[in-house]
C-alpha cells in the first residue's frame, strides 16, 4: 500500500520522467497509418500482438481493398483472414473487426464512438485501444494507453508495482499531470525502442536512468 509520502516521491519520480521524454520527443506522433477514425481503430486493433511495421505493411494494401465501413460490413470473413493473416491471430482479429464494422455501423450511424463507455462494447476494444482511438482520432484524453513497452517501463521506472495494465493506467493517470497525458504512451513507446528495450541490458546506460530519480 503506498503511503502519501511515498505517491509525493513517486509525481516528483514522474514529473521529472515526463520532462525527459519531452526533451528526447518534442512531437507527439503514432506509429500507424491511417486517414480517418475508422481506419485508426482497424489499424489498432491489428497491432494486438503485432509491430506497428507490420501492420503499416499490411494496412498500406487493406485500406485500398477495404475503402468504407460497408465494405467491412459486406466482407467475406475467410478472404479477410487472408488479408489480415501476417499480422497474427488473424481469425480472431477478423471477427473483432468485422463484428465492429456491423455495430459502428448499425448502433452509431456509421461513425465510430467518441466515448469510452461506447468504444468498450465494440469487440476486441479494451481502454488501450479505447484511448489511441480517442486521443489521435478526437483529440479526446481521458486515459493512457498501457502498451507492453509502457507497462515495462512503468516498472523499470518504479512508478507501479503491478501488472495488470488498467491498474498500471490508474497509477499512471495518478502520478502525471493530466496535461501530460497526451503523447505520454508515444514517448514511452519512442523510448523503448530507441533505448530501452525488452532484451537484457545495461539499465544505466538508458538517458533516463542517468537522470537522478
């Protein structure tokens, strides 16, 4: 259980991170390419389990095959296995995306949710899509999305002791100010592939790890 003084530490640990990470990545950005809502929330929901490369890859010929939501909506399940196949996991992906495709455009007139509440009924969304999709979709923050490179690093960074992500999402939302949540799981993201990475390493050549914490 943490203590006030111990959550003080930790805002103070995380302010100082946030700074960082603004230093080393003026520009918040996303990995994926997309040209509106709808093409973003395919796009995430294939990067389940998947690189963003991949996915680009992938999405550079589906968004031409597959140009409106009726398309989805009237796809044939076994030929978007096919095309979706390189990016893993591709019969489950199929029916989350084309499930959605039917309620987007049967429940919301065709546009994708601009809610949190509305977006978790959709199949395959959990909070982490959720918030990409209203955050670079909407310019809407309600959260941070926990990815496997922000859930390591919170870590790495002793800002939470768990590892469920939406309980890391929770000690995040706690310890950074609201108007740094914005391109926060991007720079961590940036961060993690560029310097620190999953496989072994030496932590205390990281930038931020030089940093006195």
């Amino acid at each position: 259980m943490r203590t006030n003084k111990g959550i003080l530490i930790q805002q103070k640990r995380a302010r100082k991170i946030v700074s960082a990470l603004k230093r080393l990545y003026p520009k918040r950005g996303t990995f994926l390419n997309f040209k509106n809502p709808w093409e973003l929330l395919v796009a995430v929901i294939l990067s389940a389990q998947c690189t963003d490369k991949k996915v680009n890859e992938v999405t550079k010929t589906l968004f031409k095959k597959y140009r409106t939501l009726a398309a989805y909506v009237n796809a044939n399940p076994r030929e978007f296995e096919s095309d979706i196949r390189p990016t893993g996991f591709y019969r489950s992906k199929t029916r989350n995306i084309l499930s959605t495709a039917r309620i987007v455009r049967e429940r919301f007139d065709g546009k994708v949710p601009r809610t949190m509440e509305e977006l978790l009924t959709l199949p395959g969304v959990g909070r982490k899509t959720a918030n990409i999709v209203l955050e670079l979709a909407y310019g809407i923050v309600v959260g941070i999305p926990v990815d496997t490179h922000v859930r390591r690093l919170a870590r790495v960074w002793n800002l939470t002791s768990h590892n469920d992500p939406n309980k890391i999402e929770q000690d995040l939302m706690t310890l950074i100010p609201k108007k740094d949540w914005p391109g926060i799981s991007y720079r961590m993201v940036a961060y993690g592939r560029e310097y620190c990475p999953a496989k072994k390493h030496n932590h205390a050549q990281c930038p931020i790890s030089k940093i006195r914490l």
